[in-house]
C-alpha cells in the first residue's frame, strides 16, 4: 500500500470512533490501527530502500546496485517498489555490457589480436559507449592502425615468390644487413638466438616447406605472443639496419625487415604504455 492508503485508513479509523456505533466496531478498530502500523513501516521501509537504490545508481558502483537490489528484495518489496528495481537493473544491465566490452577491448589490446580489435572497436562504438570507454577505445584505434600496417606489410611478405626466397639462401657468406635480418626475423619466429648465429642453420631453416615454410610461419605468427625481452633484444640486432640501403641488396630482406621491425615496435609501444 501506498502512503495515502494510510492516510484513507487514518480518517475511517477517525469516523468510525466519532460514530455511536464505536463498540460494535472495536475489533475493527484495532485491526485497522495494526494495519496502520505495518503500513507505516513499509513505507519507512521503502523510503529508506528508496534512498538506498538511488544512492546505489549516483555510485554507478555495481556491486552497490546488486547489494541494494538484493535487499530490497529479501525484504520482501519487490512488488511494490517495480519502478525502482526496473531503473537500476537497467543500469545495472548497462555497466555489465560496459565491463564486457571494455574486457574484451582490453583483451585483443594485450593480445594484439585484429580480428578482435575490430570486433571490439565496433561492438563498444555500436553500444554508445565512447565516452564511458575513451581511453580504451583511443588506445585500441592507435594499435589498429599500427596492426593494419602490419598486415600490408604481411601481405608483401606473402607476395615473395621462390625465387626471392632462393636467392636469400644462395648466400655462402651474405651481405651482414642480410644476415641480421634473418637472424631477426627467426628469432621474432622463435628460433633460438644462438641457432641463428650460424648462416649455415638459417639456411635449413628457409629450406623447410608446409607448415614450416617462412612464408606460412609469417602468415599465422601471432604478435601477442612476442615477449617484451625478445622484441629488445631483436630491436638491437637490426637497430643499425637502414631499408633503404636493403633494396639494393636484396628485396626479400627488405620486405622481412619492415615485418620484423614493425612487429618489433608495435610490441614495444605496448611497454610504454603498459
């Protein structure tokens, strides 16, 4: 009941005892004035569950507005008080989509994940929360365009024919921008540096064919998985490297190059924003 329903009780109760049948309406009386009394502290009830929900919603603190949607509840003023509840669980609703999306934004960053990074970028935006998600949002844009870069320089990579690859491992002594330039692109692919080192077993490697062919390694490599010390480590090996003086040398460990470096940089951009 609503407070005017006290109210409506209080003046029955007050006609009835103004009334010359007021003993025959004594347990009546009585009834009613209990009746007031539980009403009344219902109401004090759902004010105070009231000021509660409303709190909870300002706090925009989620687990707040499920502490306070509990309680009311087991209070037992679910029915009574829909309105209320309806508006925080619509709140309540929007901050677990924020917290998804939000995780799943932070997930593809970490990961540097495109094809989740879209996703994310997209479902965050199409959800309305680019105010709410701004600093998300802003730092996944600049690692898209970073990885979409990447991803044209994949794609050159890709476009290499045999030829160019055969003629990399022609090398008996190669030039030592080239060899620093396989040595660092195996590394980024996981070989073991002290491997590397020797001209002879990079050779074996670029000799391997299916899954392990260099072409099919780039094309599936995840850069996620590139750790902070192996991207130092391979951003020193080609550091004195300039692409520029690769082309005239070699295009395939000029196109190798700019992968290698690309996924270099965008993993170390990663520590300093971390």
């Amino acid at each position: 009941m609503r407070k005017r329903d006290v109210g409506h009780l209080r003046r029955a109760i007050q006609r009835a005892e103004q009334s010359q049948h007021k003993a025959d309406l004594s347990d009546k009386l009585d009834e009613a004035r209990q009746t007031i009394e539980e009403l009344e502290e219902i109401n004090k009830m759902k004010s105070f569950h009231r000021q509660k929900l409303k709190s909870a919603i300002k706090s925009q603190d989620t687990s707040l507005m499920e502490r306070a949607l509990k309680d009311v509840k087991l209070d037992g003023l679910g029915e009574d008080m829909k309105d209320e509840i309806n508006e925080l669980e619509i709140v309540l609703k929007k901050r677990y989509l924020q917290k998804r999306l939000k995780g799943n934004l932070n997930v593809a960053i970490k990961n540097l994940d495109l094809v989740r990074l879209r996703r994310a970028i997209d479902e965050a935006t199409t959800a309305g929360f680019l105010k709410e998600l701004g600093l998300e949002l802003d730092e996944a844009h600049g690692l898209l365009s970073k990885l979409e870069r990447l991803e044209l320089i994949k794609k050159a990579v890709m476009e290499l024919t045999n030829s160019h690859i055969a003629e990399i491992k022609s090398y008996t002594a190669p030039p030592v921008e080239v060899h620093k330039v396989l040595m660092a692109l195996l590394i980024v692919l996981g070989e073991e540096p002290d491997v590397v080192r020797d001209w002879f077993e990079i050779q074996v490697i670029l000799v391997r064919t299916g899954k392990m062919s260099l072409k099919r390694r780039v094309q599936e490599y995840n850069p996620g998985g590139l750790s902070m010390g192996t991207a130092r480590r391979v951003a020193n090996i080609i550091q004195d490297i300039r692409k520029d003086d690769l082309h005239s040398i070699s295009k395939a460990a000029k196109v190798f190059y700019l992968w290698t470096s690309a996924v270099v940089e965008d993993r170390l951009s990663m520590d300093v924003i971390q």
